[in-house]
C-alpha cells in the first residue's frame, strides 16, 4: 500500500507499529509523545482492570445475581471498557505521567 502512494505524498513514508493499547495512554498535551513501554502499560491495566472487574462484580452483585453468567460477564465487560475509556484511563494517564513517559 505504500508503493501506491509514493506518487501522492512529498517526503519518506514512515511506518509505526502499535498494539492498540495506547489509546488508553494518550495525553492531548502530548501529541506527538512515544506510547509507554509495554511492561508499563501491562502493569498499569493489570492493576486497573483487576480493581475495576472486582468492585463492578461486588457492587452490582445484588443486581446481577439472578441473570445467566453469560449477560452478568457481558454487562461488567461493557461498564469496565467504558468506565476505563472514558473516566478513569484519561485519570490515571494524567497522573501517572512522569513514569509512564519517563524514558
């Protein structure tokens, strides 16, 4: 695909690589930063994810508990990917910067 716009574009063709999961590390103050390294980004959503499922399955456990497995897994999944997207990722990016970013 890059062949096809050597014609179209002045200057080298750059490529970059992701995993997807810097989306939930981006800092708009930061738009041209590097993605964290990936062991720091797996600790941080380790911790996150883990404190997140946990308090989302005790809180809504009384709610939750006469549905079938499968739409109580669906309905904690939905919150936590929501609740990390856009309220506590944004957060905890913002304060954990300085490591995150720190190369």
């Amino acid at each position: 695909m890059l062949k096809h716009l050597e014609g179209l574009v002045e200057g080298e063709a750059s490529t970059q690589q992701g995993t997807g999961l810097e989306f939930w590390f981006t800092l708009p103050e930061l738009p041209a930063h590097k993605p964290p390294s990936p062991h720091k980004m797996a600790i941080v959503l380790i911790g996150i994810v883990y404190a997140l499922v946990l308090g989302l399955n005790l809180l809504l456990k009384p709610f939750l508990g006469p549905l079938p497995s499968a739409i109580t897994i669906l309905i904690v999944v939905v919150l936590q990917v929501l609740l990390m997207t856009y309220v506590i990722m944004p957060r905890v990016t913002v304060l954990l910067k300085h490591w995150l970013f720190d190369n």
